[in-house]
C-alpha cells in the first residue's frame, strides 16, 4: 500500500537539513545565482584548454539556427571540408534546406506509409500513438541523411540557400504534422472501410501533392540542374554550366557513403557488443538506406576514431548536449558543475542507467575535429558545432574524455578503419539487423538548439 508524506518525516527532513555542512552558504549561492552557476567549477576551463596533439582545419564553423537540423550540419559538414580543401574555396558551404526540403517530403511519406501498415491496430496503440505524436520533425540521424543524398544529390548552399523557414522552423513544422495527422486518420478510415489498395494510394498521393506545395512555398522549389560558379582562394574563377545535384555529389564531394558505418556505445544488458541494430519506424526514405548502428566498446569506439582523425577525416558524432555542458563557454564535461558538493547528495549513474531510464540519450550532432593523446590516451577533443561562431571557440567547443564516456552514443566511421573483425560483424549483422522497438534511446533524433 502507497505511504503518503507525514508531518513526522517533514520534520525529520528538516532536522537532517541543518547538519548538513555549508548549507547556509550553499543556499545563498544557489538562490542568488541558480543551480549550475553556483556549482560551477573553474577547474574545467583550466583543464580545457583548446590546444591539441591531433587537429584538422575545418574553417568557419556553419549555423543552424532556430531549427532542428544539427544532424544534416554537422553531416554536410563533414562532406564540404575536402571541398574547401580541395578546390581552395574558404567557408564553403553545401546547401542544409535541400536536404532539408527532401527529408521532410520522404519523413512525410514515412509516416502515410506507416500510418497504412498499421491501420488495423487501434489508435490507443502505443506504436500508432508514437506515429502520430510527431508525423514528421527536423532531427535526423546520420544514415537518414545518406539516403536523401543517394536519392537525391546535394547542391551548393549558393544555389539553394536558406530562408526564414528553414532557420526558424517551428511554423512549418506545425502547418505539417497538423496536415499529416488528418490525413493519417482519413488514410486509416480509407484502409478500415475496405478501399482498394489503388484507391488508398491515390489518396495518399494527392496528401504528398500538398506537402509538396507547401514546401515549395515555404523553402522553395529545388533545382533539377543548376549552374556552379566560384571565385577560389587564388582568385581564379570557376564555372561549371547545367549540373545535376547527384552529378555534383559525384564529382565535387566524391564520398563514398556507403563505407561510412553508424557506430554506436550503448552499454546496455539488451544490446551485445559488435552486433548490428536497427529501429523500428526510424527512416526517411522508403525503398532507401536502413539505419543500421553497430554496437562498440567506448574505448574501440575512441580508437577508430583517433585513427580516422589522424588520416585527416573528421567524425560525424551524435551525443547529449543538454548534459554537463556549457554554451557560452564552449566546454562540455563531466565536472564542469559540481552539484553533489552543492547539494551534498550522490547523483551519479552509469551510462547504460542513463539510458535504461530516460535520463540520457542522444540530442546533438557535432563533428569533431582533434584530439589531444597524451601517454597514448584522449584526454579531450575539439567539435565543431553548428551554432554560428558567438559561442565558446569561435563556434568550436572542447570535450573532456570523461564526457565522451557518459555522453557520446554514436559515431560515424569510415570502413577502412574497421578491423576484419567489426567489419565481418557490420557486414553480416546488416544482413539480419536486430530490430529495437521505436521509442529505444538508440532511436533517438539529434535535433538541439
């Protein structure tokens, strides 16, 4: 039988209060100055000083803004930086709302398609429930990117550049979920009231009809062919007439995607490591790329990618920037607030019981872009964000190690690294990936801020 709160345990809380050491003190500062500012810990910015023994020049960090989409910027980022190396272009940039327009179009398709396969359960459903909560949403994971970029192509940021839906995108993706969730419902009535699947289909291209239109208006309409001209770091001009978006991948940014492998370090009791993972209703493109996660010891996951730095590639990485981090500073570490002292009271967790309990899980790509190794090991890493260059480094931020054991989940790395062992591990377990149902933390979206 539940216990309620009895006046007896409030004085007994109170009584415990006044023998706690500096609580007079520590209450002043919280109260004055609010919880992280009081347990600030100076000692971090000490620590974190932005010098390190491996680090690669990715130039003017890039802004997402008021949207969601650090996912497809950090990714694209990933992607311009042997352009701007390559062709002598300083601050080039790919276009982030062309991806943009084709992830939301496929998102939406996504989630008609889905809405249609599960019409015979009922909308009390917990997966039904989970569709419909949000249709569609800026975040993203690496894999889904992939797909919109096989399909599609990428086009520069010059010729398709943003505008003030995509920067500030909590209108449109209002107008779009309403619009989603009465189509849903009309589709499940379609397929519950015996419609031919002809006739459900054609309903349901006449939904992406208007989705189309709406984008079109709000984004733009993107370009079949386009022209690309530039001005490199010489002086030299460029130009090169009636490209497509899927040519000018080919040829410029030359990535071959398919040997980039989703990484992730989740250290739970229902995920053995080097076996492939998958999410239920996590995708973008139907008939496209599956998200596929291979799971990895931190300490294996840490040496592929100190590896692929020292080749000269960056990582694609996703994490949980709420944590332990702060903005302004640029600095993102497990000490960096010290509330066990302010509070004198035990918060620690392991990872996998962050994840276990909805405490943590990923909201945020990066890219990072150095390492300092000292005595063979990573004490931090320098990251590139997307949230212009006001913040911390000029835009770039410094990771303790400890915070990458606690709050990095995922991480993007180039086949060639892998041993023939995780390969061999990757290659077969994509064969037969083991499905996670759709609310599992290695489903989430990176979509901050």
């Amino acid at each position: 039988m539940a216990k309620e709160i009895t006046n007896d345990d409030i004085a007994k809380f109170t009584s415990d209060l006044a023998k706690h050491p500096g609580v007079n003190i520590a209450s002043h500062a919280a109260q004055e100055n609010g919880i992280f500012k009081a347990s600030q810990n100076l000692q971090s910015q000490i620590d974190l000083t932005p010098n390190f023994s491996i680090e690669i020049d990715t130039g003017k960090p890039a802004d997402q803004k008021q949207s969601g989409r650090c996912w497809m910027f950090s990714a694209l980022n990933t992607m311009r930086h042997p352009v701007q190396k390559k062709y002598k272009i300083k601050d080039f940039e790919l276009s982030q709302n062309y991806t943009n327009f084709w992830d939301k179009i496929e998102k939406s398709n996504f989630f008609l398609e889905n809405v249609i396969a599960s019409s015979n359960k009922p909308l009390g459903d917990r997966k039904v429930a989970f569709l419909f909560t949000t249709p569609q949403q800026d975040g993203g994971q690496w894999d889904m990117l992939c797909g919109i970029i096989e399909k599609y192509g990428i086009v520069p940021k010059s010729v398709y550049p943003e505008t003030a839906n995509a920067t500030n995108s909590g209108a449109l993706n209002d107008t779009l979920n309403t619009l989603l969730r009465k189509d849903g419902l009309e589709l499940r009535r379609l397929v519950n009231d015996g419609k031919s699947k002809d006739e459900v289909e054609k309903r349901k291209n006449e939904m992406l009809n208007d989705v189309f239109r709406i984008l079109a208006i709000s984004l733009g309409v993107p370009p079949k062919k386009f022209d690309f001209e530039y001005t490199d770091d010489n002086g030299d001009y460029h130009r090169e007439d009636g490209i497509t978006p899927k040519e000018f991948f080919d040829k410029y940014v030359g990535m071959n995607l398919e040997e980039h492998v989703s990484t992730i370090n989740s250290p739970t009791d229902d995920k053995p490591y080097h076996k492939v993972f998958s999410v239920e209703y996590l995708g973008n493109v139907e008939g496209g790329r599956q998200v596929r996660h291979l799971n990895l010891k931190i300490d294996e996951m840490k040496d592929l990618i100190i590896k692929q730095l020292k080749s000269g590639e960056v990582v694609w990485f996703g994490s949980n920037v709420s944590k332990d981090s702060e903005r302004q500073l640029g600095l993102l570490d497990t000490n960096i607030y010290r509330r066990d002292e302010l509070f004198d009271v035990d918060f620690s967790m392991s990872k996998g019981d962050q994840l276990d309990s909805s405490e943590s899980m990923m909201n945020h790509a990066m890219v990072i872009t150095g390492v300092d190794v000292v005595n063979g090991k990573p004490t931090k890493w320098k990251i590139e964000n997307s949230w212009g260059d006001k913040p911390g480094f000029k835009g770039y931020f410094i990771m303790s190690d400890a915070w990458f054991d606690s709050f990095v989940y995922q991480a993007v790395i180039n086949k060639k690294f892998l041993s023939d062992d995780l390969k061999k591990a990757f290659d077969e377990g994509s064969k037969n990936p083991i499905e996670l149902l759709p609310w599992d933390p290695m489903g989430a979206l990176a979509f901050k801020y």
